[in-house]
C-alpha cells in the first residue's frame, strides 16, 4: 500500500467515524432538534455522487468511506424526517 493510499483510508476513516457518535446520539434519544433538515439532505445527495465518483474512478478509499458515511447520513436524515414530523424532543 503506497503513503498516499494509506493517507485515504486514514482520512476516510476518520471522517466516516465522525458520523458515528451523531447517529448513535439520535437513535438513543430520538432528538432531531438540533439537525438541519437542509444540511443533511445536501450533504447526503453529496455523499451519494461522491461514491459515484470513487466508483467511476475505483477509488477504493473514497468509495469505502461515502459508502458507510451515505448510510450513516442517510440514517440521520431518515430520522429527522421521521423524528421531526412527530415533533419528538
């Protein structure tokens, strides 16, 4: 593995994990207040073409990391759309 490769799979490990501690917050509590629907739709539709440009380039650090951050994003926005609408704390 060259120093480059290894500085992706670094880098998407870390900005992959960053998205772990938000999820598991709002699947304990269920609060959606302090997410931006608007943010979160956004980031997710780019995330979701970044993991088409890694597929596109076979990038396999970008395509791991927007992969598992897509789901994890994807996640949070379906709660906040479902927690939201509720008006759930």
């Amino acid at each position: 593995m060259s120093t480059t490769e290894l500085i992706g799979y670094v880098a998407a490990f870390l900005t992959t994990c960053s998205f772990v501690p938000q999820a598991l917050h709002t699947f304990r509590t269920r609060d959606v207040r302090g997410i931006s629907l608007g943010m979160y739709s956004v980031f997710t539709a780019g995330v979701a073409l970044w993991l088409v440009y890694g597929v596109v380039l076979a990038a396999w650090p970008i395509v791991v990391a927007n992969a598992i951050t897509l789901a994890l994003a994807g996640t949070i926005l379906g709660m906040k759309l479902a927690y939201g609408a509720r008006g759930h704390r």
